[in-house]
C-alpha cells in the first residue's frame, strides 16, 4: 500500500535526483525505496541462476570429458567447450572475471 502524500507543492521544482533524502515526501520516498529493493531482489536471482547454469555446464562438460571410453575428437571438443563455457559463466556472473559486455 503506497502512503497517502504529504507533498507541500514546493518541492516539486528540484528533480528528485537533486534533492535529499530529508526532502522527498514520503510518496516519492517509498516508490524510490521500493523501486530499489526490487532491483537487488532481481540482481541476486539472476546473479543465482547463472552461477546455477554455469555450474550445472561445467560439470555436464566435466562428466562428458570423464566418461568418453572411445574418444572422439568432436565428442572430446563438445565437452572442452561446456568445461570453459561453464567455468566462464560461473566466475563471470560472480564476478571473479569480467563479463563479455565489459569487454567489449
């Protein structure tokens, strides 16, 4: 439930951007706060299932490597690349190694 406002009208000349904490009314305080709450909410899901996804590649990869009785070559390369693959997208979505994006 948002709060009623308790806006005076004078405040709102200055972008909420430019103003303090002490001076938003609690409207704008509660939208901003939940706005942020929901961002950090969102980001540690994702960040939880793509070390989740990463993991689960890197051991499928891992498991194909240690299981090929008669390796092939392109049986050998498929699994290579779910190792790295999998490795990658773990250390990069906890950050331990930068992303492709902040590569690029």
């Amino acid at each position: 439930m948002v709060p009623p406002s308790t806006d005076s009208g004078d405040t709102k000349s200055a972008s909420p951007s430019t103003r303090s904490v002490s001076e938003l009314s609690e409207r704008e305080l509660y939208g901003l706060v939940r706005v942020a709450a929901e961002d950090a909410v969102l980001g540690a899901i994702g960040t939880l299932l793509l070390a989740g996804l990463g993991l689960t590649l890197f051991l499928g990869g891992l498991s194909g490597l240690l299981q090929i009785s008669d390796p092939s070559p392109v049986a050998m390369a498929i699994a290579a690349v779910f190792v790295v693959g999998g490795a990658y997208l773990f250390a990069s979505s906890l950050g331990v190694i930068p992303s492709v994006r902040d590569l690029l």
